[in-house]
C-alpha cells in the first residue's frame, strides 16, 4: 500500500431515522470532535455557519506520534441529505479528502463515512520519508486510526439519532 495510490477507509451503519435526522447529525462539524480520539476541535472560518458549498472550517487535532496540528478544509461538494465532501489543505495542496453519505432505505437509512489520503502530502510523509521501507505498514496503521475514529463517529451518529 503506497500513500500516492491515495488509499481510501470506508465505514458504513445502518441507522433507524429519516435521511433529515441523519443530514442533521452528519452536518455538525463538531460531532467527530466529541468523540475522537485525535479531533479536539472544529470551528467554522469566515463567517460560515452551516456545510455547504465552499465553506470552511478548521480542525484542530492531537497525535501522540504525530504531535499537534491544525488543518483547514473547504467543503467541495453538497448534495442535501444524502451526501458532503470536504478537502483537507496542507501546504502542497489538498492532503485529504473526507465525505458522509446517506442511503435511505425501507427500515431507516445507512450512514457512511469515509477518508481518502494525499493527493498532497500530509504529516504520515515525514515518517514515510524517514522508513521508506516501512510505508506499507505506515499507511495501514494510520487507515485503522481512521476507520477506529469513523467508527466511533457513526456510532455517536447512530446513538443519538435512536435515543
């Protein structure tokens, strides 16, 4: 697995509520922030207030491999109560990609989530960088954090939409 193929995690769950009760949980920036565990805030920038086409907002996370750091992110794509995008920047250019989908379905709707790598460098490159020969493993150990922390987004997804 090599970080330029821009390996993608995906997780989904099925979740008892309407599309509208999924968009509006799935829409608030802040969710991840409660329940993961490197995402410690998440704010809106230039006056944004809600997702949609070319907002932005900020992420502020804690590794402890890979230290602290902020990101900022522009939503690149809304489709209302079934899917959001959004591109995380570094200073080469777009460092990943992130979306929520929603499937409505006979007994409630599925709620994915998923996160694509690069195409621009992140933070993973510098230990790329230093262990070439490590860049497999280095990848799938930070795809699991990804999916561990997606889980734990759906699952707060899922709790609140259902209580």
């Amino acid at each position: 697995m090599r970080y330029r193929d821009q390996p993608t995690v995906e997780v989904s769950e099925r979740v008892s509520c309407t599309p509208a009760q999924a968009w509006a949980l799935i829409t608030d920036i802040a969710l991840p922030s409660r329940v993961s565990e490197e995402l410690e805030t998440v704010e809106w920038l230039g006056g944004a207030d809600h997702v949609e086409l070319g907002a932005k907002f900020c992420g502020t996370n804690q590794h402890s491999a890979l230290g602290a750091w902020s990101t900022e992110c522009e939503v690149v794509e809304v489709e209302p109560e079934r899917r959001w995008v959004w591109a995380v920047y570094g200073p080469q250019g777009v460092s990943a990609t992130w979306g929520f989908e929603i499937d409505p379905g006979s007994s409630g709707v599925i709620v994915r989530q998923w996160g694509r790598m690069g195409p621009g460098p992140s933070g993973l490159n510098v230990a790329i960088t230093a262990m070439p020969d490590k860049e497999a493993r280095i990848v799938a150990n930070r795809l699991t954090e990804w999916e561990r922390n997606m889980r734990a987004n759906l699952t707060a997804v899922k709790a609140a939409a259902e209580a």
